[in-house]
C-alpha cells in the first residue's frame, strides 16, 4: 500500500498533549500522531477495525469446521441406520 506524507501545525499546549499520549513503542511524536489518528478513523468507523475483522474469519472458520464436521457425523449415522434397514 501506498502512503503519503501528511503535516499539519500544532500549537505548543496541543503539542504537548500529544506528547503525553506517546507511547514507549510509538518511538516518535510523528509515530504517536500517526497511531491516534488511524485510532480515531477505526473509532469512527471510518476505517475497517482489522482486529475485529481477523476475529470475525477466525469465528467463520470455526463455525465452518464445526459444521463440516456436523455433516460427517449426521451422515455417518444416516448411513448406520440405511445399513441397519437394508440388514431387516
């Protein structure tokens, strides 16, 4: 994905605000800045939350390897019971 350089000015007291918000992984003002605002975008629903989404395939693999192994147990006992009748 492509990015793009965005600047804008702040003022001292929302420069400081910002800073108290860094975090120790954030390495940098431009990277803390950077972080709260994809925050917000997601918060927002602006933005796709990519967690939620990677919980939300996990939870359709599951279901769907749940299901797939429903099918094989109904039709494996569908199966015994066909045997079963054609046996009387």
């Amino acid at each position: 994905m492509a990015t793009k350089i965005v600047s804008f000015r702040m003022d001292d007291s929302e420069l400081a605000a910002l800073e108290a918000l860094k975090l120790p992984e954030d390495g940098s003002i431009h990277a803390t800045a950077a972080r709260l605002l994809k925050e917000l975008l997601v918060h927002s629903g602006a933005m796709p939350n990519p967690a939620v989404e990677e919980v939300s395939t996990l939870i359709d693999q599951k279901v769907n390897q749940k299901l797939a192994e429903f099918r094989t147990e109904i039709q494996a006992q569908f199966e015994a019971i066909e045997r079963k009748l054609k046996a009387s």
